[in-house]
C-alpha cells in the first residue's frame, strides 16, 4: 500500500515501553519529533525521556495502560493492549516502532512497521534464551508461549502495509521467519550534537544489563589490562529479574579499573563519548547498534563483534576492530593495537570516524522515512 500525504497529516507511533530508554525508544522519540507525531506505549518514565532531552515530545506521549516489568507477562499483556488498540479516522498514518506492539497493526492502517528485531525471543535468540534465560522446568511452559505467539504474530504480520528494517540483518530476519522483503533505513543519530573532546584515561561501553550484551567478556578482557580503565553506562530496569541477575553477576566478576554507571543523562552520556579513549561493544548479533554511530560521531574508534548489524556501520582498521572471535583475548588485543595507534596520535580515528557517522544522521534518515511512506514537502 503506498500512501501520499502532506506536512499537515497527523501520525502516531506505537512502542512496545518507554520505561528503559535504550536504542529503540530513541528512534521512536526521534521518529515523534520530526514528524510531530504522538506515541502510544505502556509504561513510561517521564525523568528519564526529560534527560535524554525529549522534553519537547513528553506532552504527546501517552499510556494506554501499565503492564508488569516481568516476562513473559510484560509481553503478552502489551500484544494485548494493543491488539485492542483502535484509533481509525483519528490519524492519517500508523508507525509501529516498537516490535511488541506490531498487533496494533490489525486496527490502525494504513501503516509501517519499523523493524528493530522481529520478535527476536520467538525466533532468531529462541533457543539462547530457552538456554539461558528459562529454567529447564519453566522450558515446556515456554515452549508453548512461543509456538502461541509465533502463531499469533504471523496472523497480524498479514494487516502490516509496509515493511521498513533497521539493518540488512534485520531485513533478513523478516525474510526469513515473516516472508516479507522489508526496505532497509538504518536508524537515526544527530550526529552534530556529539563533539571529540580530549582523549581521556578511560575506554567506554553503553549498553543495556543483559545476558546478550556480553558485558562479562568486558570485564575479563579488563582484568587483563589493569592498567587500563573501563567505564560502563548500563541501564536496567529495577524489579527485572532478568536485569537484576545480570547485574548481580557483573557486580562479582568486576575488576577494580571497572566502573559501571547505572544511569546517565543525555548531557553526562555525551561528554563520555567526547572524552574517551575508544569505544567497545560486545552484543550477540546485534540488529544494528545505535551506540557505535554515537561513538563514531564523537570521533572515537569502535571495537565491536564481527557479526550482526555492527557489520554494516563499523569499517574495519578505519573506525575501528570488527572481532571475529570476541570470548577469545582478540578484545585485549584490539584495545592494544588502538592503544598503539593513539600514543602515536590522538587524533588517529577522529575525522574518519565522524565522516561514517553522518552517513547515519537523523536527516537522512528523515528524508528516506518520508519517501517511504510518500510525505512530500509542500
């Protein structure tokens, strides 16, 4: 279904929660300030959407309703919510921003769904986190959720218009579990809000405290460069038991030139990635990676897993060190080799990183989102 709207047209956006502002919440918050759209969600942390400098999109954020912090409950509830979800004739177009809430696609159309990671717990990481993550007697009761809602989300796959990826990675996950060619507009960064300040003592990693963030190979690779420090923002979620097992875990594996940040505001957030050394990223087959771009933009090498969506953003020996095999001591080796490249200049990555950067700036992405749904400038 193509769709040809004017400036005038009113939009909403549906995201799954906007009570742990990571990558995907972001895009939604930027998607609602370009288009002067409203978004629908579940649960909502106002303090922390105001600190990551959104307070201009607060007042057009609403809830249509609490749900628990806790899978698969959390899930679930939110499928239903919105799947219950009908603002026909009230908005000329839908964007679904967040994978849980793809069910609203069934009531509000037409519509896209931007694609960050196509349900990823029922297929692509399904048996990592029946591994991992379930306990072996919760494992048949899982196993029946996600047939349950495998089910489920193909039948409103069926009511989805347009199919828009965060990644090819991403693209080729929606080929493969929901037959559909989906177009690939990576995501947004105002890449001219970031600066390459002094190079500090420190190396830095942003993430969010989950088991396939990899943040462990982190720590050890650190134990092993004592005299090299690592700061880690790591959001989490208070209540979580998934969150708070992991960071648990972390808090009895850390050296001590480790220091993990909880939370941080947008301004604090910046200055880090202005003034470090280099940024490092461990996730398991990450759909894109917002955080290497912001590292990119601030001019600081990246070392990231040769795999997933890092992939299509980091240049190897250009922006940065892609690691194929990132458990191993390659992680201590990258740092090393970056270590040797900024002693003979601290300017080493500056200009190319941030040349790569705004290939992925919020303007092209913008422009790409309203050609693909056919907003045209009057």
């Amino acid at each position: 279904m193509k769709v040809v709207y004017t400036v005038r047209m009113k939009i909403a956006i549906f995201h799954s929660f906007m009570d742990n502002i990571g990558g995907a919440e972001i895009v939604a918050l930027i998607l609602a300030r370009e288009l002067n759209a409203s978004i629908y969600t579940t649960n909502i942390d106002e303090e922390k959407i105001q600190k990551m400098g959104f307070a201009d999109v607060l007042p057009r954020i609403k809830s249509i309703g609490r749900v628990p912090r806790n899978a698969p409950f959390r899930h679930q509830l939110t499928v239903w919510k919105f799947r219950r979800l009908n603002l026909a004739r009230q908005y000329d177009f839908y964007i679904i921003a967040g994978d849980w809430a793809m069910s609203a696609a069934v009531h509000n159309r037409p519509n896209l769904w931007y694609v960050h990671s196509p349900l990823n717990e029922l297929w692509h990481w399904n048996k990592y986190v029946r591994t991992e993550l379930v306990s072996p007697y919760k494992r048949p009761l899982f196993d029946v959720w996600v047939q349950f809602n495998r089910m489920l989300s193909r039948h409103y796959a069926k009511y989805v218009d347009m199919w828009v990826s965060n990644s090819e990675n991403t693209k080729n996950r929606v080929k493969k579990y929901y037959f559909k060619e989906a177009t690939v507009i990576h995501p947004p960064t105002y890449t001219s809000q970031y600066s390459s300040g002094a190079t500090g003592d420190y190396w830095l990693s942003v993430n969010r405290l989950l088991n396939h963030k990899r943040i462990d190979v982190q720590l050890r690779a650190f134990s092993k460069l004592p005299d090299k420090k690592l700061i880690i923002v790591g959001s989490y979620e208070k209540g979580s038991s998934q969150f708070e097992a992991y960071k648990k875990y972390l808090e009895e594996i850390m050296p001590n030139n480790v220091e993990i940040l909880n939370w941080v505001d947008d301004v604090k957030l910046k200055e880090l990635y202005s003034n470090c050394r280099g940024f490092i990223t461990t996730a398991r087959d990450e759909d894109f990676g917002m955080t290497v771009v912001e590292a990119m933009a601030s001019g600081k090498p990246v070392i990231a897993p040769n795999e997933g969506g890092y992939r299509e953003s980091v240049i190897n020996d250009v922006t940065g060190i892609l690691i194929d095999d990132i458990r191993g001591d390659a992680l201590v080796s990258a740092v090393e080799k970056i270590e040797h490249n900024l002693k003979a200049n601290p300017r080493f990555y500056d200009q190319k990183c941030i040349e790569r950067a705004r290939e992925f700036d919020t303007q092209v992405f913008v422009k790409k989102i309203k050609e693909q749904i056919h907003i045209h400038q009057e």
